[in-house]
C-alpha cells in the first residue's frame, strides 16, 4: 500500500531542490524539520474509528470526516495546489511564539471554486447529514469554530505527488508502543465516483518520543498532508480570559493555597524554585489513542521589566515541557513528576529578579495547528502560549504564579472540575 502511494501514483518529481525547508513569513528557515510518520491501511472502515462518548464531539468528527472525504475526491477534479494557495492564509508570521503554517478555511475554498461546495453536497446527503446545516453547526464546549484545512507536512510537501487528506481527529489504533493516528483519504483518481483509500496517519515525536527505548520504524511523507481540523476565524489569533462570552469559566482553574509553615507572604521566607512534583487528570480523558500526552507551557516574566536591562536577550516566548505519556487505564491516577519551572528569582538567564510565571497544561495533539491562549498585559507584555490541540477546550489547567504569592515549602494546588496539580516553592 505504501509502495503503491508514493511510488506509482505519485506525479513527477522536481529533483532540482531536495533540501527541506520550513518557509516563514519574511524568510526561510534552512533548519530541517522531522519527518517520520507511520502509514496503514485502515484496519476497519473509518466511520467505525471515528465515534466518541461525547455526542457533540461524535457530531464534529463526523462532519471533519465528511468534509475530508468530499476534498479527497475533488482533488482528483482541480489542481489542488493552485486552490488551496490561492485562498491560505498564515495565523502567525513565524517569529513569535508560533510558526507560520499554511491553512484555508473551507468557506474561502468554496468562494474560490462553487464547486466544491457540490462535493460537501454529495458528501454529507449521501449519509444523511446536511451541509447547509452542518456548516453553522460548529460549536463545542462554549468555544466556536471554522472548520479549516491547514498543510501539516509544509517544509518536506511535494505538490506534484497525490494529497494526503487528513481528519483532525484521533483513532484507537496502536502499532508497537505508539499511539496518536488519525484517519486518512488517499486517492489514485480512478473512475468509481474518484471512491479514496482509507489509511491511518502517525507522527512521530522525535522531542518527546512514546518510549525513547524503541525505534520506530518510519517513512518520510512528501505527499502534501493536509488535515480538516477544527479551527478558528481566519482573524482569530488567540483564545483570553476576557473572550468570558466564549471561554467557560470552568476552564480557568482554581488555585489552593497549603502553607507550610502558616505565614502569609512577605512575612516569610521566599521560595526561589517551583518544582511540579504531582499531576493528576482526575479521570479527565481527551482522546481515545491508548496514551494521552499532556504538555506544559509556561512563560516567565521579570515582575520589573524596567529594570531588567538584558531581559531582550532572554528567550521571548513560552518553554515546553512533557509532563508524561498517560496511558488510558492510568488516566485517573497522580502522576509524581519532577519539573523545574526555573529559578524564580535569581535565574542565570536573566540575573537577579523575580518572575511571574504563566502557565497552561494541555492535551498535545500533532494533527492540529497552533492557536494561542493569551493571557493579561504584564508591564507591557503579553503573554501568548501557542499550542496544538484539537479542541480549544482540551486544557487541564491554566495558572499563574507570582513570586509574592510564595513562602519556602510552599505547596499550591491548582484544579478544576477534572484535573489538579501540585506546585512546591522551595529555596
């Protein structure tokens, strides 16, 4: 099957320039970026991969597929490319804290050409769904979205081979210790209604491997992959505590306080270090791979950026770390962990001040494009986390720590509904 998709079927190849590259707004970034994914043939029809314990969520992974499925087959009408090119659009320009990546709304796709609006027609009459319904029907805990097609593979894709049609959804299927797919359309364009070939799509994570002991054998992907996802407004860049018309209140997180010993902040002695030590999703699932993988972004502050002269040298976005691979049978117990969120006050990177430190723990989910979380000015600043989930819900927590708020062995616990963690302040 695989020979079969990037061999025969594929178009001809420009050799002239083999070298990868990610293209930014303003420039190009020569630095290769990994390319290992997993492709196979669907092991049982897709729609059957495809259902969820949440009926809204069911509805949307239905219409993403849909919505697939129909480009799949009208890319065997029209040079894709040169559609998908003429409507793109870049959320980010690539030198902030999020990279420049290639995406086309759907609703811009069928100004573009009518007639793919015929093939979503098709689609979703032919299973008894609506199209003209479905298209205002994207809503999900609170948040609305743009269904949206975006070029996952951008620095390695080769128009002149046949796309790769991804829906921006997770499916049970595990080869070996890996997890993570999503389903896929392939079509060689053949007559019979142009009817696509089901796979399912990995990626592998080279920075935060599944299991590090394992190496995965992989094959680097130059079809154009380009995945249906939920998304937001072509003008939409970030997600903020005061959108409180569309963030649920739920999702913000709660914060207690154990002091240890009970003296309130400045009459104690004040922690330099926050370690992570405990993070539990309190049975609290987002997707239906066998391991859920939860990542944490934070971005520090100088809580005096007046005077902190060098703070310009200091990286200007958020760092990441991996809190852990979860399995799905682990899902509702603590996970003990030892995260450093960096020296507080007296850091090597940016001497000695202190820090406010802004944080969102989240489900990670490759197949889905950056869009940010922002949060309050700070001295001129604003904090922008960018992350790659599939629904703009799928946060465990979102915080913020201020120096002042710390004694030494100073634990603080943060929690919602269905997840909590466990910060310490300690010298």
């Amino acid at each position: 099957m695989v020979g079969l998709l990037f061999g025969s079927c594929s178009k001809e190849v420009d050799q002239s320039d083999s070298t990868p590259r990610l293209y930014k707004e303003g420039g190009v970034n020569e630095e290769e970026i990994p390319c290992d994914y997993i492709l196979d043939p669907a092991p049982q029809p897709l729609i059957t991969m495809i259902d969820s314990d949440d009926p809204v969520e069911e509805k949307l992974n239905l219409y993403l597929y849909l919505i697939a499925k129909a480009t799949s087959r009208y890319t065997c009408t029209v040079d894709f490319q040169t559609a998908f090119n003429a409507t793109k659009f870049n959320r980010y320009d690539g030198t902030g804290e999020s990279p420049a990546q290639d995406e086309a709304t759907i609703s811009e796709l069928i100004s573009y050409d009518n007639n793919f609006e015929n093939y979503l027609l098709a689609e979703f009459y032919a299973v008894g769904e609506d199209w003209n319904i479905a298209k205002n029907d994207f809503q999900w805990q609170g948040f609305d979205y743009e269904p949206t097609i975006w070029l996952e593979n951008k620095a390695h894709a080769d128009w002149q081979k046949s796309e790769l049609i991804g829906v921006g959804t997770d499916v049970e299927y595990v080869k070996e210790s890996f997890g993570d797919f999503i389903p896929a359309f392939h079509n060689d364009c053949r007559p019979e209604q142009f009817e696509p070939t089901e796979m399912v799509l990995g990626k592998i994570d080279r920075e935060f491997p599944f299991d590090s002991s394992y190496v995965y054998p992989s094959t680097c992907i130059t079809n154009p992959i380009l995945v249906v996802q939920l998304s937001w407004p072509e003008n939409v860049r970030s997600k903020s505590f005061s959108s409180s018309s569309t963030i649920p209140a739920q999702w913000l997180g709660t914060n207690y306080d154990t002091l240890i010993p009970l003296i309130d902040p400045p009459g104690c002695n004040q922690g330099l270090y926050y370690n992570m030590f405990a993070f539990n999703a309190a049975c609290n699932r987002f997707e239906r791979g066998r391991k859920s993988e939860i990542r944490l972004r934070h971005w520090d502050i100088p809580t005096n950026v007046a005077n902190a002269s060098n703070y310009q040298n200091v990286y200007y976005g958020s760092k990441k770390k991996k809190i852990g691979d979860v399995h799905k049978n682990d899902i509702c117990k603590k996970v003990n962990l030892s995260i450093f969120m960096d020296n507080v006050q007296n850091g090597n990177t940016i001497g000695d001040i202190d820090r406010n430190v802004y944080m969102v723990t989240y489900e990670y989910d490759w197949f889905a494009s950056f869009r940010n979380w922002k949060f309050s000015n700070d001295q001129g600043i604003i904090p922008e986390i960018g992350m790659q989930r599939k629904g703009s819900h799928e946060h465990y927590q979102i915080g913020v720590i201020y120096p002042t708020d710390w004694c030494r062995n100073r634990v603080k616990y943060y929690a919602h509904p269905h997840s909590s963690m466990f910060f310490l302040s300690y010298n």
